[in-house]
C-alpha cells in the first residue's frame, strides 16, 4: 500500500475506513491513502468484486472522502473548513494556531 503521513486529526477516520472495508469488502485491499490535495483520496484493488458490490464500495468510500472534507486534520474536530490557499482542512481554533497538518 502506497501511504503519505496522515494528518494526525484524521487517524480516527482513517482507521474506521480501514474498519469497515475489512468487514464488508474483505477481499479488497487499500493501494493508495493520502492527503496531499486537502482532503482523502482512496484507492483499492476491488477486481474481485462484482458490479454491485464495486457500487457499494464506492458509495461507502465516497462517505469517508466526503467527511474528510469537515475533519480537521490537526484536532480531528468535525468543524473543518477547506482552507484553499493552503490544501487543509482545519477549523477555526487550529487555523488560528497555525496547525501544520
């Protein structure tokens, strides 16, 4: 698996993807994690799965990018704002703190 350092406010969601793909989709493994574009970008080897179950993969790891959007990567706190200029999502007490995500 090819993984950049997770931001540390995202382990907790990270580990719970990991959670859920090991119970639901048990043949399928993680190729690609990182963080690098300011939110989860996810890549698995699913060419065991039918087209279903393919769809379903994709909609549950659509929900973990899409909640990494409102993650803060330094606290982990659900109040996360994309922060363009910088490719982060932190909130406001952490920006303020100039978090290095």
């Amino acid at each position: 698996m090819i993984e950049s350092p997770m931001p540390p406010g995202w382990r907790a969601l990270v580990a719970e993807m990991h959670i859920a793909i090991q119970r639901n989709f048990p043949t399928v493994r993680v190729t690609e994690l990182s963080s690098a574009r300011g939110w989860l970008h996810v890549r698995v080897a699913d060419r065991s799965l039918d087209h279903d179950s393919r769809n379903r993969l994709d909609r549950m790891l659509q929900k973990f990018v899409s909640q990494s959007l409102s993650t803060c990567m330094c606290c982990g706190s659900d109040h996360g704002r994309d922060r363009v200029h910088r490719n982060r999502v932190t909130c406001d007490e952490c920006e303020e703190k100039c978090c290095d995500a």
